[in-house]
C-alpha cells in the first residue's frame, strides 16, 4: 500500500469516527458530516445497493465505517464524558469542525451549477430546521417503557437521521427521555438493546435511500442547497450563547479554532487522494 493509499485510509477511518460521535451526541448530526466529508452520497448507495457500492467506494466506506463504528460503540462514550465535564467547549469544537468544512460543502452544492431553485430550497431548508430546532427545545417528554419496541423505533429514529443530514436523532431520543438508557446499553454492547436498534436503522435506511437516490441524480442542485441550508441551520443552533465567565469564552474559542484547523487540515489530508471525492453516485 503506497504512502498516499494509507494517508487516505488514515484520513477517512477519522471523518469515520467524528461521524460516529456526531451520530449518537445530542445536538450533532453524523449524516452533516457525511456529507461535509463527501461520503453521504455513497452511504445512500451503499444502503440501496451494497455489492455496486463496495465495488466502486470500498477504499471509502470500509475506513469510514470502522471509524464510524469506533465512535460510535466505543469512543463515544469518551466524547459524553467531555460533554458531561465541559459541555460549552466541546460544543465549540465540534461547531469549528463544521465551520471549517462549509467551504468545501459549498463548492460541492455548487458543482451543477446555482438556480433560483437551489437559491429557494436552501432558504427553506434553512428556515424549517431551525424551527424545527426551536420547538425541540421545549423538550416534550414521553413516558416510554425501555422494551423491544422502543429501542426500534430509536433505530427508525436512527435511521432518518442518517439520511437526513442536520437531523439529530439523539437529541429527538433526550427528547422522548430514552436517550441514557439507549446510550449506556450501546456503551455496554446490551445486544437485546442493540439488536432492536439496528434492524430499525437497516429497515428505515433500506426502504428510503432510493428515494434519497432518485433526487439526488434528478434534482442534485436543489437538493444540495437544501442539505446545505439543513447543516448551516443545525451547526447556528448548537452555538452555546451563555458562558460562565471569562475563562470558559476563552477556553471555547481555543476549541472552535481547533475544530476549524483540523477540519481544514482534514481537508487538505484527503484533496485529490479519493478517486471518487466529488461523492458522485455511479449507477449501472
């Protein structure tokens, strides 16, 4: 394996992981991520498509995936306890990893080119996720009895938020009050918690990824813009806006500018390594 081969699984195994933590930290979506790394178009296709997918971005989604699977299973739970200790920091960092990425997410909405329908879909998508956002503030909860169908619906719950990018389902899952119990039994490897899970996310995921697929290769533009709108407005709305003092602003503002750096210096790690960077879905 060249030099390059292994910068570039190195590169991906890590987008891999921070899209395993953002998939299960309230307030982070993983799938804005995907999408910020350029992978989400492929995951749709390994969803709708498996052997076409491994065929055309294996050297992609077999590093990502491993990443994804340690944040998620194990080194999540490593994330929680910062979030648990220095919530407005964390937060930040994470805010930085997005902020650092838009460019390059808006230079791929923009590669089919820019109408009034992108301009209008992204205005959209905008608004409505951060009324979305807004009312999942109010926190409504559910009295809900941790059973087998609970945890699958937290997997449909799961499921959506991988092919919706800017959709936090655990922040949904705090919502509905389920979200501790449905962490620390994915922290303890509880496979009668996990087994309902993951056949919700496979199920959701395997009924609606060719839908996703369909407007992505019909409508990329607008769709684009839409995701694009969708990551603006749920990276605006996770912004801490109360500090405890001098001290933690200063603190905050150290992560957020690490957060960028990386995700630029991420950038720049995997620019012009992946044979398939512009995320284009092949079809046969």
């Amino acid at each position: 394996m060249t030099k390059t081969k292994v910068r570039f699984t190195i590169f991906r195994i890590i987008q891999g992981f921070i899209m395993g933590c953002g998939a299960i930290l309230p307030g982070i979506s993983g799938s804005a991520f995907s999408v910020i790394f350029g992978i989400y178009r492929p995951i749709l296709l390994l969803l709708s498509k498996p052997a076409l997918a491994i065929r055309e971005y294996g050297a992609t989604l077999i590093p990502a995936g491993i990443g994804w699977l340690a944040g998620f299973l194990w080194l999540a739970k490593i994330i929680s306890i910062l979030f648990s200790a220095a919530p407005v920091p964390t937060t930040m960092a994470f805010v930085g990893l997005v902020a650092g990425t838009l460019p390059d997410l808006m230079h791929q909405a923009g590669k089919e080119g820019r109408g009034r329908s992108s301009y209008i879909s992204f205005a959209f998508a905008f608004i409505l996720m951060l009324a979305f956002l807004k009312v999942s503030t109010y926190n409504f909860h559910f009295n809900i009895s941790p059973t087998f169908g609970c945890f699958f619906i937290c997997g449909i719950i799961w499921g959506l938020s991988i092919l919706i990018p800017g959709f936090t389902s655990s922040t949904v899952l705090v919502s509905l009050g389920v979200f501790h119990v449905v962490a620390e039994g994915i922290s303890t490897f509880d496979m009668s918690m996990l087994a309902p899970i993951l056949l919700g996310m496979a199920i959701t995921a395997a009924l609606l990824s060719r839908v996703f697929n369909y407007l992505f290769e019909n409508h990329y533009s607008a769709l684009f813009h839409a995701v694009l709108g969708i990551v603006l407005a749920s990276s605006i709305r996770i912004i801490p806006l109360s500090y405890s003092g001098i001290g933690e602003i200063a603190v905050s503002l150290l992560c957020l500018v690490f957060g960028v750096v990386l995700a630029r210096l991420l950038g720049r790690l995997g620019a012009g390594d992946d044979p398939d960077e512009d995320g284009a879905v092949k079809q046969q």
